[in-house]
C-alpha cells in the first residue's frame, strides 16, 4: 500500500464521490422534479444521497486496495452502516419532526400577530428517503471502482 497521500485510492474515491454526489443534486433534481435549484449542490438531503456515496466507495476502494478480509475493510462497513443508518433513519426524522414544527411555528404566528412570537422556518430536508440512499449506494460503488481500478 502506498503511503502517499496523493496516491490514497480510498481516500480520493470517498471524496470524489462525496463531492460527486453533492455536484449531481441540482442536475438530478432539474430532470426529476422540473426546477433548477443550484442550492441543492450545497445541502443535505435529496438524491443522491453523498453519505451515502461517500462510505460506499471508501468501503469498495479498501476491499479492492488491501482486501475484504482485514480490520480496515470491517471498520469501514460498520462506519458505512452506521453513516447510512443516519441518513435514513435519525436526520430523516428529524426532517419530518421539522415540518410539523414550522407548520405549528405557522400557526403560532398567526395567533400572535402582535409580536411576542417570531416565527423560525427549521430545515425539513435533512435525511434521505431509501430510493435517495440507493442511489447514492450505486453511485459511489461506481466511483470506488473507477478510481480505484485507477489508480492500481
């Protein structure tokens, strides 16, 4: 294995593909939903999903470079699980917790038209559905694979 940082195939496969992902967003979202957004390039949530992207080709790119037998491969699947977990499970609902919370913020405002209330919009889109997490999953196994079958 090299010890070169520039020529770490995981390293740049994670972030290639976290990058990647993130660089996809806009594009992706114009050809499925019908509106440009270039603000999606630069938030979490949608498809698809750079975590997601991001452990996937860090975890191909360490099986292919050293093997699906070693410690680093097995580190790298339960911080993949974990990161995936986490997008779909806990910031997903912390989503739909923020809905519901700037729709009675909404409400609260109305109520209180004389100030003592201000309303704070909350981020609805922060985790990601399972069509989102499987794309990012594809999309970053593809890129593990590439770069890393590049760089040997």
């Amino acid at each position: 294995m090299n010890n070169d940082i520039l020529g770490n195939a995981p390293l740049w496969s994670a972030f290639l593909a976290f990058f990647g992902a993130q660089f996809l967003k806009p594009f992706i979202t114009l050809a499925l939903e019908r509106s440009w957004n270039p603000h999606a390039a630069f938030s979490t949530g949608g498809m698809p999903s750079s975590h997601t992207a991001g452990v996937v080709a860090l975890i191909v790119s360490i099986g292919m470079t050293i093997g699906c037998g070693t410690v680093e491969f097995a580190i790298a699947c339960c911080f993949g699980a974990i990161t995936i977990h986490d997008a779909m499970g806990i910031r997903r609902a912390a989503g739909k917790q923020a809905e519901v919370i700037n729709e009675w913020s909404s409400i609260l405002s109305d109520i209180h038209k004389d100030g003592r209330f201000t309303q704070e919009h909350l981020k609805t889109m922060l985790g990601h559905s399972f069509p989102q997490v499987f794309g990012g999953a594809v999309f970053g196994a593809v890129v593990g694979f590439l770069i890393t079958y590049f760089f040997k």
